[in-house]
C-alpha cells in the first residue's frame, strides 16, 4: 500500500505522490489475480445466499453481506489497476481492510449460542450466549473503529506526516487488539470443545462447528498478522509482492468463507434446551432440577 514507503522519520513528504496503481500498491497489481478474487467472492455470496435460505439460519446472512463487501471491495480494486483515483483507492482500502471482521463477530455468536445450547445444565455461567457475543462484539467494534479510522488517515495523509504517523500507529493498535481478542477467543473454543461440563468432547454433531470455528480462527489470525506486518515495514519482501497478499488475506479469507458454506452451522447446531436450573432440596440437601 501507498503509506510510507518513501518516508521516514528523519525525512519530508514530498509535495506530490505520483498517484498510479504501482506507486499506490507498491506492486504492479495482477488485472487477473484480482480477476479469479471477483469471481470468487461472487461464488460465496451465491452459494452462502442458498446455503442460508436452505438450512434457515439467518446469522449466515451476515457472511453473505460481509461476502458482498469483499467482491464489491476487488471490483474498485479492479478499476484502481487502470484508473487509480484517492477516493476509489480509500474505498478499496477500507472494505479489504475491516469487512473480514464481521467473519470474527458471526464466530463469536456461534461459540455462545453452542454453549448456551449445551444438554449438561452444570454448564458455568459466564457461558452465556448473550454475554460471549457481547463481549467480543465491543472488542471487534473496537477493532473496526481503530482501522476505519486508521486507513482514512493513513490513505487521505498526503503532505501532513503527523496525521501519517498518527494513523499508522492507530492501525497497528487496531490489529495487535484484534490478535489479542482472537488469542482470548481461541482459547474460549477449545474450552468449549473440551471441556467435560459441556458435553460436546467427541460429539459428532458438532464436530462440523468446531471444524468451522477452527479454520476461520487460523485463517484470521494468520491475516491480522499479515496486515500487522504490511503496515509495519512498508518496504518489506512480503509486502511489495503482491502473491503475498492473495495468499494471506484474499485466500484466508475465501477459505473462511468456503469452511462456512461446506459446513452450514445451522444444519449442525443442536435444538435449544429447556430452562433447567438446579436448587436444593430443603429436606435432604440434594441437587434437584427444575423446569
């Protein structure tokens, strides 16, 4: 990306960038690359769409839209490789950039809904559906507010190197918060996977959901550090080969996307469980349900 390749700490601006596709990218961008991602993402959005009104899980309604904003986000990539203009390049820059969060919210709704699902009623408390997609849904709101902000900074800078600087630095908090509540997030799956209390330990049903939980987790993280990098060092090898970028986010990515629509998680998330609670019994201090 056009940041600061040609700017240092110890150095000005210059008072006119070159405003073309290679001077913007740091690459020659590939017209076909970008090509076989509009095709792609056009695929999800078909396939997700049919896959949603199929299974009727309306949550997934959510990765068609964020699937929309991918393809429509390599559509003005697309226009950017012959006629590069500041907005289109903002634009671009901002759907690639923070679409790919609304992946990690659908993530979070569907460990909460699966725990609050649980058939065993000794569950712990703090697994509530509402309070684990709460929760993470504040930190990925966070995230998507840091890096919108940051990306408008960063790409509507031209001569003002403090609003540069400030919007680097803003970005690169917004990716190591987003890591951060991914590690958390991670840990919080595996817990849910394991754990005896849980019931779901070598349950067949939902082994199709963990699959799915799993590989976006990984995908995810893997292009969060991409991105962490590309903004780091501008002028690294990664980030001025533009392969890079198709493998570690336009793949991880569409892979995120194709785990969802291989394995619904509607078709595999059990059937709500009655409210059961357990209170003492009065006469011999036993634990008893009630319905």
């Amino acid at each position: 990306m056009f940041l600061a390749s040609n700017i240092t700490s110890n150095s000005t601006m210059p008072p006119t960038i070159p405003l073309t596709a290679e001077a913007v990218f740091h690459y020659v961008p590939s017209t076909a690359l970008c090509i076989i991602a509009i095709i792609a993402f056009l695929i999800i959005v078909i396939v997700n769409t049919v896959q949603t009104i199929r299974v009727r899980y309306w949550l997934m309604l959510v990765l068609t839209l964020t699937a929309v904003l991918e393809f429509f986000g390599y559509i003005i990539r697309y226009s950017c490789i012959n006629n590069i203009t500041r907005n289109s390049f903002i634009l671009t820059t901002l759907l690639l950039v923070i679409a790919p969060n609304f992946i990690a919210l659908v993530n979070y709704v569907v460990i909460g809904t699966l725990a609050q699902r649980s058939s065993n009623i000794h569950k712990p408390r703090f697994l509530n559906a509402k309070t684990i997609s709460f929760g993470f849904l504040m930190s990925d709101l966070l995230a998507f507010v840091l890096q919108g902000a940051a990306v408008y900074m960063i790409t509507a800078a031209d001569a003002q190197h403090n609003t540069l600087d400030s919007g680097l630095k803003l970005l690169k908090a917004g990716f190591i918060v987003q890591l951060g509540f991914f590690t958390i997030f991670l840990f919080l799956v595996v817990y849910v996977h394991q754990s005896p209390r849980l019931s779901f330990k070598g349950d067949p049903g939902t082994k199709p959901i963990f699959v799915v939980l799993y590989t976006t987790i990984v995908c995810l993280y893997l292009r969060s550090i991409y991105r962490l990098i590309e903004f780091l060092d501008n002028d690294s090898y990664i980030t001025t080969h533009e392969p890079f970028y198709y493998i570690f986010d336009a793949l991880c990515v569409f892979i995120s996307f194709l785990i969802y629509c291989i394995y619904p998680v509607g078709k595999y998330m059990p059937p709500k469980q009655p409210n059961n609670r357990l209170f003492v019994s009065p006469e011999d201090g036993r634990e008893l349900v009630k319905q």
